[in-house]
C-alpha cells in the first residue's frame, strides 16, 4: 500500500520543504493548526512510534534537532513551541508514517484537546 510520506520523501507528491538532509524532511502542514505548523519526518518509513526499533534511536534524536532548528529558524525558540507524536487511532494519527509535529506562533493549551 501506498505511503504519503513516502511519497513526499520521495518528491512524488508536492510539499513546501523548509529542510532536507540524508535521514530526515521537513515540510509545512496542509492543513495548519497553529500559525506555524512544520512536520518533521524520517525518510525511513516506520508507521508509528510502537514500531521504532533500538537501530533507530540515533534517527528518533535527529528529528528533535530538526525541530529546534526549525523553531529558531521560524523565531519561536525562545516563546515556547509543542512539539507532538501522534500514535494510532485515540491519539488522531492519520498518516501512519511517523512524524514530529513543530507547532507554535500561538499560546498552546493544556490539556490537549
Ligand atoms: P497525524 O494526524 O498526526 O497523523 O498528522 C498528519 C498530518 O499530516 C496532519 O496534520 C495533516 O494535515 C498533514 N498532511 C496530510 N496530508 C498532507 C500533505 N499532502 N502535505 C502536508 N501535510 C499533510
Ligand atoms: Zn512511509
């Protein structure tokens, strides 16, 4: 079956990529929560975080990097920015090809909804 993620990493399907390295994407969200709204997804294809082995922890770490550089790079470090993983259904996972969602540029609530 076929992977939207993938096919992004893949530059098969369009996206506004804001970074890009060996291991890892970054890309505004089509359907923005927040005034800034980036995922950041492993080019490797792990459906969800239950999946994530010991030989990816390296790339697990790598993701959080991305999403501080994006912070800083989008001006939010320093006023506070979520970070999400979404896992299966309860949580609203929807695309089953892991991914940090970086969002911030607005006062976050707590709980979740
Ligand atoms: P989740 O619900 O945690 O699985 O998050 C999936 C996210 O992917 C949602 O925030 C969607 O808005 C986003 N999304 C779905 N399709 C695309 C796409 N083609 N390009 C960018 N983001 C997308
Ligand atoms: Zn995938």
């Amino acid at each position: 079956m076929g992977c939207l993620f993938c096919d992004i990493v893949e530059k098969k399907k369009p996206a506004k990529i804001l970074y890009e390295d060996n291991d890892a994407i970054a890309f505004e969200d089509i359907n923005p929560q927040s005034p800034i709204h980036v995922l950041v997804v492993p080019k490797k294809h792990i459906s969800t975080s239950l999946d994530i082995k010991e030989e990816d922890y390296s790339l697990i770490g790598k993701l959080f990097n991305i999403a501080n550089i994006i912070a800083k790079q989008k001006g939010v470090a320093e006023r506070g920015f979520r970070l999400v993983m979404n896992c299966n259904r309860e949580s609203g996972q929807t695309v089953f090809h892991i991914h940090l969602h970086v969002l911030g540029g607005r006062l976050m609530h707590w709980p979740p909804g």
